[in-house]
C-alpha cells in the first residue's frame, strides 16, 4: 500500500486510532500536526477541493480517503485491516 498521510492534531482522538490503525496493519504513514504546521481546515478544503469540518483527513498515496471511519472501510476493502 502507498503510503498514508494523516493530517490532524494532537487532541483529537480519531487521529489517535487513525495512527494505531496503521501500525497495526504495518503501514507506512506520515502524521502531520496542523496546529503544529499551522494549517488551517480551509487550507486542507483547498487540497481536497471541499469543506473539511473534522480531523483526520487521511490520504492514502494522492488519493484522499477521508476520516477514520473511512479510512478503516477502506483498509477492510483493501483486505489490509487488523484491528
């Protein structure tokens, strides 16, 4: 699996498991902090070219998945999910 790039901050629990969920499964991931990068809900929008209301917005390669709810239906599509 490419690898999977989870945008969300540190208070944020879903960001937690989204990251759990990939060292489970062994997948490669990068995490970034928007508080810490200081990027805004509107500059992911921007990327993902509509709104963004909640953290995480997880991408797998380029291709952006969602939240952790999808996230995790697309690991058990993928067949990669284990958790």
């Amino acid at each position: 699996m490419e690898q999977v790039t989870i945008f969300g901050r540190a208070s944020c629990g879903f960001c937690t498991r989204a990251r759990q969920l990939c060292e489970i499964n062994d997948l490669p991931y990068r995490y970034v902090d928007i508080v810490e990068e200081g990027i805004s809900k509107e500059d992911l929008s921007k990327t993902i070219g509509k709104p963004v209301y909640t953290v995480p917005q997880i991408f797998v390669g380029q291709e952006h998945v969602g939240g952790f709810d999808h996230f995790s239906e697309y690991l058990e599509r993928a067949g990669t999910f284990a958790g």
